[in-house]
C-alpha cells in the first residue's frame, strides 16, 4: 500500500517549535524519510529526502526554493521524492 503525505498531515508531525521535523513514508516499494533541520527567521528552510531502494540508500534529495512554512516544505520534498522514484522506474534516471 503507498501512502501519501497530505498537506494536512503534515503539520501534525511538526514539534512545537517547528524547527525541526521528520517524517518516513513508503512509496512503489522505496522507504523515504523527509526532514526539515532549520527554519531562520528570515523564512529559510533546509531540509532533504532520503531515498532507500529494499533498505539500501540510493540518494538524498535537497530542498531548494523558499518556502511558507515547515508544512509546504515538507510536501515539496516528498512530492520530490515521488517524481524521483516515478522516473527511476520508468528507467528516466
């Protein structure tokens, strides 16, 4: 079964200070977890997907762009991730 990381979802596995937060989802047989390390408050905020193909690391996805918040991040690397795999089935990466 995928599951699918919702923009709702996300905020519930935001901290309190929402600074830091992580989350882990199986998608088309790939385990990925996406985390957020910082928030600034000039509104940055770094983060990365990492990737596992049958529990072997393949690759870490960075976040790039600017970001709302902790939630739209965090649903821009999975969606990210998503893409990834989907192109790597295919035999596009």
């Amino acid at each position: 079964m995928n599951l699918k990381t919702t923009q709702d979802s996300i905020p519930a596995i935001m901290d309190a200070c929402g600074s830091k937060a992580s989350h882990s989802f199986h998608y088309a047989g790939w385990d990925v977890t996406v985390g957020l390390d910082a928030t600034h408050p000039d509104g940055i905020i770094s983060g990365h997907a990492d990737l596992f193909d049958n529990a072997v690391f393949q690759c870490r996805l960075a976040l790039s762009g600017r970001h709302d918040d902790g939630s739209s991040a965090m649903h821009a690397l999975a969606c990210k991730a998503r893409l990834l795999i989907d192109s790597r089935r295919r035999g596009e990466a």
